[in-house]
C-alpha cells in the first residue's frame, strides 16, 4: 500500500469516480457532441390555388370555385346559382394538363335533392386537353332548383409542375359538347357557362 493511502481515502476516490461517471451518462442524451441531433430546417409546402373569375353570379350562372387545397392537390368545384328546371347537365372544360393531372370527382347536393328514385346518371370522361361531363337525372324524379349557389360536382386534380394557367369551359370551335342545361322535357333553361365563368390556377 503507497504512503498516506488509506482505506477511507480509497473509499472517496471511487465514490469521485463514480460520480463522474453518472454525469457523464446523464449528459449525454442533451449534451452537444457533434451532429447527434436534426438540425435540418423544415419543408415549407405552398398550396396550389385557384382564383375565380366571377365574384357575383348572376341567375343562371354555371361557374368554377375554389375547393380543398394542398401543396399536391387541388379541387375545384362547379356551381349553379339561381336556376329552376336542372334536370340534365351537359359541358366540357379545358384545363392546363402540363401542372395537372385529373384524378377523380364527386357528385355535388344539387342533383341529389329530394332523394330521387332512379339513380342518377353523372360521367366524367379525359379528353385531349380536359374532360367531358354530362349528369341526368331520370323520371320519374322531376327537376331540381338551385338556391343561391349550389354544388353541382367537385373535380380533383394531381400536381405534376409548377406554373400557371386557366380552367375554364370550352365554348369555342372545338368544343365535342353545347354546353347546357335542360329540363326535364329537353328544353334548354337559360344557365350561362361564358364569358369570364373559370379561373387561374397557380402551381408553386
């Protein structure tokens, strides 16, 4: 045994030991020591947008509105204000097929009111440059009225680039459909589907 060691100093030494040790253990969960944690800045994800033309329908309106948004998708919803006698719905729309990608719809309330008997008949179908819609319903349920501004159906689309570009009904010369809504007789009720009804969508 060394001069001056004693049992008792012994004793204190491995207690100081000891005591370092359990600091050091309980330091290292919070210490620094050298790219233990995730200093990474976080992803900022801006949502797509879709910017109506028309801010005060009028009676008879057809028009694009704005739906559920995120960075990856956006929805777009087609509205009728103020008109009587829908019983059949028929039109096509382009839309900017270089940031979007179409992926699916759902059917609005406006059709579906009263509970109709007959199931109704909605198809929306990819063509060059955008889709082709037509929703019916059949007797012996009678037409439907929209009140305001009702929901006739909600497209949903896939971000594939960014960028901006216009949604809108195709009224032009190579529109495939007249755009149209008709009663229940086959008579056409005064709905309007242009000038000025679509949109901007912007792509981050």
């Amino acid at each position: 045994m060394p001069r001056g060691w004693t049992w008792a100093g012994r004793a204190s030494t491995r207690l100081r030991v000891l005591g370092l040790g359990i600091l050091v253990v309980l330091c290292l969960p919070c210490c620094g020591g050298g790219g233990g944690g995730d200093d990474s800045d976080p992803v900022i994800c801006t949502n797509l947008a879709f910017d109506s033309v028309l801010f005060t329908p009028a009676d008879g309106d057809v028009y694009f509105e704005e739906g559920t948004s995120t960075c990856t998708s956006l929805e777009v919803s087609v509205l009728v204000s103020n008109l009587s006698g829908i019983w059949t719905v028929g039109f096509d729309l382009t839309y900017p097929t270089t940031l979007l990608q179409y992926d699916s719809y759902s059917l609005g309330p406006l059709l579906q009111k009263g509970s109709p008997v007959s199931p109704l008949f909605y198809n929306v179908s990819p063509i060059a440059g955008g889709l082709q819609v037509l929703l019916s319903r059949f007797a012996p349920d009678p037409p439907v009225a929209a009140v305001g501004s009702e929901e006739l159906l909600t497209l949903r689309f896939k971000r594939i680039g960014p960028g901006a570009a216009a949604i809108d009904f195709n009224t032009g010369g190579g529109s495939i459909v007249s755009e149209s809504i008709l009663d229940d007789g086959g008579l056409p009720r005064p709905a309007v589907f242009a000038p000025g009804h679509g949109g901007m969508v912007t792509v981050p």
